[in-house]
C-alpha cells in the first residue's frame, strides 16, 4: 500500500473497481498488503467498493489523516513491504506492485535503503539489477539512479553499461517485441563532439557497445541525447539507456507521466511501481489519477503471462 498518509490507498481503490470492470477475473490472484482501515474509509470516501475477491493482508489498524505522515504510519509503511517481501520469498505471489512510500520516511524509522529498489535488490541477492521505465511510446534503462551529478562520469563503467543492456534486452524480449534496437545516451552535448566536449564516449561507452556487439545485444550509439529521445519516440529505438537519472526520466516523463511505469530489473520477481510518489499534497483529496498504478498492474500481468 506505501505510505498510508499519502494517494496509494486512493489508487489502489481506483485500479481496483477499474479491474472489476476490465478484468474481473483477475481479482482473485491480488493480494492488497495493507490497512484494512484506512482502505475501507477511503472505498468510503470515493463511493468505490474494494471488490469482495479481493483478499486484504491488513497489516496495521491506523487512524491516519490523509496528507499528514507519522512515524507510526512509516513503520507501517515498512511492514507492508517486508510482508511482500516475505511472501515472495516463500513463492506466494509471483509480482510485487509497491505502492509510493516516503524516502524521508524510511530514515526515520531507521531503514538504510534510499527506496524499493535497492532494498529488493538486497533482499534477492541480486548481482546487477536495473531500474527501467516503461510506456508504451518509450522504455528508458538508467546506468546510474540516485546519486550526485557530479558522481555521474566516475560511476560509468563499461561492465555497468554492460550489464544495462543485458538486462533490458532479456526486459524486450520477455515482451516479445521482435528484433528490438537499444540505443545509449552520450554523457556530454552532441555526444562529446569527437571528444572536443568531453571524452567519456569515447573511452567508456563505445567500449561497453563493442562489448555488447560480441555478446549478441542489438546496442547502438553513443548518440547526442537530445536528439536520440526524439527518434526512440518516432519508433527508431525500442529502449533508450540513459547515464543518469534526469536524463532519462525527463524525456520519459514528459510523455508518460500519468501512465509510466517503474519496474527493477534483475530480481527472480516481478516488480513495478507507478512512477508518482507519495503526493501528500492530494492526498484524501480523491483527485489522485490512478492510471499509473494501473499500468503497473497491467505490467505485472502481461510479463506473468509471457
């Protein structure tokens, strides 16, 4: 469920009457890891029923004002996850889809992960792992994830940009999208310029694209990013690797922020997320756009059935 003082109860309500009325028959394997409280007087407050084949794990009993987190709402907040975590781990559920949870929250409640990624990783004992972004105009793969910019050049390493690409072209063809093209972001303007703007294309990633070439994953570039983003939207390229965070999630944002999903790479599970946070702001408000946590679902179900 995530953090219960912010939208995640309010999508999941949403995604599940939208699947009541899309899929219904795929109620029945849903799991809600959560408070039963809090999602009855949500269902409640939006006039949405949580369907009766819906099975709730309610974790916690909250009296939590929507939009106002707690340090008992972040301990829940832990508990749901690690009680996903736990039934993945005895082979109970096949997917995880993890509801938006509070980095400032973890920390407070003494959890040294900066979010789900990381903490599954380590949980799976998972060698390289990727977060990826998918839409249905555009998949983005980043080599590096939350750290500081200027960490960025140091942190690129061939066997990282190596294992990027491996992981996302097992990711195409799991969905079966046929002779799929990946392309990679340059670190510097117009690609380092033939190495006028900076030399990183040239001694790092031309060399982790030759790499890839020998293994058999269809990766092209390095090529200028203003301009690949364009073409991987026009259809030229099935996924786009990016170097860091921004630039790979503000042109994958700018086209699928309402619908975009999160999903971790590299664990024996399925994971995604919707690709909002917390937004503590809306919360309680029932303007939250469940299409997201929706998309998530919907992922989840398509990569199970392939």
């Amino acid at each position: 469920m995530g953090c219960p003082a912010g939208v995640g109860p309010e999508v999941i309500v949403k995604a599940l009457n939208h699947f009541q009325k899309e899929k219904p028959e795929i109620l029945k394997n849903i799991i809600v890891i959560g408070d039963k409280n809090i999602l009855s007087k949500t269902s409640y407050n939006l006039g949405k029923p949580i369907p009766e084949e819906v099975e709730i794990d309610s974790i916690s009993n909250l009296d939590i004002t929507p939009g106002n987190p707690t340090l008992e709402g972040y301990k829940a907040m832990v508990a749901y996850f690690k009680k996903a975590i736990k039934l993945a781990k005895e082979k109970r559920v096949q997917a995880i889809v993890t509801g938006p949870i509070s980095k400032e929250g973890l920390n407070k409640v003494g959890i040294g992960y900066s979010g789900h990624t990381d903490w599954l990783a380590k949980e799976f004992n998972a060698k390289s792992y990727v977060m990826t972004f998918y839409g249905e105009k555009m998949i983005v793969s980043l080599v590096t994830v939350h750290i500081p910019l200027k960490e960025v050049p140091q942190s690129i390493t061939p066997d990282k940009i190596f294992d990027t690409a491996k992981l996302s072209y097992e990711f195409l063809k799991r969905l079966k999208i046929k002779d799929p093209r990946i392309a990679i972001c340059g670190l510097n303007p117009h690609a380092g310029e033939s190495g006028l703007l900076g030399e990183e294309e040239k001694t790092i990633i031309k060399g982790a694209v030759e790499m890839c070439k020998k293994e058999g994953i269809p990766l092209y570039g390095p090529y200028p990013p203003d301009s690949l983003f364009y073409w991987a939207y026009k259809g030229k390229f099935n996924l786009v690797i990016a170097l860091y965070h921004d630039q790979g999630l503000i042109p994958f944002k700018l086209i699928h922020f309402e619908d975009g999903v999160n999903i971790t790479l590299g664990l024996p599970i399925i994971r995604t997320s919707p690709c909002h946070g917390t937004a503590y702001d809306i919360a309680g408000k029932g303007i939250a756009n469940p299409k997201s946590f929706i998309s998530a679902l919907n992922l989840s179900l398509k990569l199970l059935s392939n």
